[in-house]
C-alpha cells in the first residue's frame, strides 16, 4: 500500500497523513492514532528517501561510539541500548551508530551534523565540563544525555537517576547498623555518575561524624574481575571495611568470590550493597546471600530517551528540561550488625 491508498482509504489528505505519520504536533492524537494503526494493519512503510525530502528528516537517531584497543563495550551500555532500541523500532525511527576514534570524537560529531545523517543524538557516560555536550550544543542538534555533566555555562537537557541519593541511603543504612569502616568500590571516577556516588557515601559518613578513608576507595571498569580484585585489597588490608557499597552487580560477583576465597562469611564478617542497573541475566536475589541493592532499570532509562528524542524530532519538546530519576533501596540478606 502506498501513501495514495493509505490517504483514499481513510480519507484524509496525503498531506495529513504524512505529517501523521512524521509526528507533527499540529495533528490530533486521535488522527495520529488512526493513521499510524491503519498503516501498521495493512503494511504501510514510508519510503524513507521520500520521507526525508518531504520533511528534511532522516528518522534516526545517533550515537557517536568511540573505538580503539582500550574501548571496551560494557554490558551496561548495552542493556541501555537494548532500551532505546526497543523504543525506536515501535516508534519508526532508526539507530545509527557512529565509530569514531576515542581520542578525536569531535570529527565524527560535526560529520554526521553536516551531512544531515540523523535527526537527534544522544551523549552517554558523561564527564565534567563534558566537551561532547558543549559541541552538540554549539552544533544546534537536538540532543539528550544520559547523565549529567557538571560545569558547563548553559543549561541542556538530560535524563539521570539520584546517584547521590541512593548511595546515601545505602551508606546510612549501613552506619545505622553500627558499621564505622565502610568502602567503596566505585566506577570510572572521571565519569559523573560515580562522581556523585562518592559525594553522597561521604555525606552519609559525615552526618555521623566519619570520613571514607582513601584507602578505602577503589575505582575501576564494572568488571567482575576488578571487582574481585579490589575487594582482596581491601579486605586483606589493616582495618579491613565491615561493609562495602559498589556500583554494579557485575562488581558485587566479584566481591562475593573474593569474600569466600577470605573465608569471610556474608553478612556476619562482611555488609554488602550493590547498585543494580536490573539486568534480565543477572538478579541480586539470586546470589548464594541475596543483595540488598539501590534499583533502577537502565533499560528503562534507555526507552526514555528515545521518547523524549523523538518527541524532540517532531517538535513536541523543547528546551533544556532534566529529569531526575529515585532510586529504590530493596534491603535483603546481604547486610546485618556490625561484629
């Protein structure tokens, strides 16, 4: 079926149709709504070079993806990813991924703007004074971020969870439960997300009058690997922490093997809360203690930046407007008293 058809059969105008179709806000919701399913009932596809000619859109979004021997592709990008694709696929919209050199971003960013290649991009894994969010904006293409970048001079939207928060409340469960040694095994701490991780495990310590020692912090890739192997450091050392707070179930793997090679035993020797991003291959409740966890899907986050960048596509957002996601703490077997 063609748009012809498409237009007779219901009879409305092509024009009508199509700016239905292209998600323009000057159309009612209850035309939309019968225009986008009568075309998914009978198989109706726009072409997409007409598409783009008539609208000066291409119906993609984009993702400019560094590259390189150290890049390595983490399974929390990937569980967002799988977010926002499935998003895009309901919604008629494409994903385009953009290799680009890890040290020279910048190049790929202003090619793909120049050549019209996607309608939106999203930046991911923000750093301070981000230098990605302050080229997209300078650029003038809608954009989101998935995070937030401190110190910049203008406003930009974004999409974040309460980083600060959660692992507050995890480290004051934990003091509250009499532990005064707590660590914390964080993420890459140039990266924002853990940044205000650590801003809030030591405004939580603070409030009782403790500090988070520097020799227990440790700060590596989410892997269960360096997991493991930050938590022999700590737990091998003087003083070893009765509690830890970490920022991935992946570390929280890793953490729980180097506890049982210790011949530590959870949570009588030793507190432990992870971060759970709620991956569908790997449940807290299913370790040999179950974790208590600060919970939010990241794959959710990943669906909600492409509704909003979407929705940025066709006019129906605009402005620099963030969000700020709570963060659940679901207390399970994993914390108790300190000894």
């Amino acid at each position: 079926m063609n748009l012809k058809q498409l237009s007779l059969m219901l009879e409305l105008s092509q024009t009508t149709v199509s700016r239905a179709l292209n998600g323009y806000p000057e159309v009612s919701e209850e035309t939309r709504r019968r225009v986008t399913d009568a075309a998914k009932r009978h198989g109706y596809r726009p072409n997409p070079s007409a598409r783009r000619l008539a609208t000066g859109k291409a119906g993609m979004i984009g993702y400019v993806m560094p590259t390189g021997a150290s890049v390595d592709i983490d399974p929390h990008f990937v569980e967002f990813l799988s977010g926002l694709g499935d998003y895009a696929r309901g919604h008629e919209l494409d994903l385009v991924l953009s290799p680009a050199d890890a040290q020279d971003e910048e190049t790929t960013y202003r090619r793909i703007v120049a050549n019209k290649q996607v309608d939106a991009l999203y930046i991911s894994a923000p750093y301070n004074a981000d230098k990605r969010v302050a080229l997209a904006h300078q650029l003038g293409i809608p954009f989101i971020v998935h995070g937030r970048s401190e110190g910049l001079d203008f406003d930009y939207p974004f999409i974040d969870i309460d980083n600060e928060g959660a692992f507050h409340d995890a480290t004051r469960l934990l003091v509250q439960l009499g532990h005064k040694r707590v660590a914390l095994i964080n993420g890459d701490d140039t990266q924002t997300f853990a940044i205000f991780r650590e801003r809030g495990v030591r405004r939580a310590l603070a409030e009782s009058g403790l500090v988070l020692e520097p020799k227990n912090i440790r700060s590596e890739i989410m892997t269960e690997e360096n997991g493991y192997r930050a938590a022999r450091r700590l737990l091998e050392g003087p003083e070893a922490p009765t509690a830890i707070v970490c920022s991935s179930l992946l570390m929280a793997l890793g953490i729980v093997r180097a506890a049982r090679d210790l011949n530590l035993s959870m949570p009588r020797d030793l507190s432990l809360v992870s971060h759970d991003d709620v991956f569908h291959w790997l449940k807290p409740e299913h370790f040999s203690v179950p974790l208590t966890t600060t919970r939010s899907s990241i794959r959710a986050a990943g669906a909600r930046v492409a509704e909003r960048l979407a929705a940025r596509i066709s006019g129906l957002e605009d402005g620099a407007r963030g969000e700020v996601w709570p963060v659940d703490l679901v207390v399970r077997g994993s914390i108790s008293g300190a000894r």
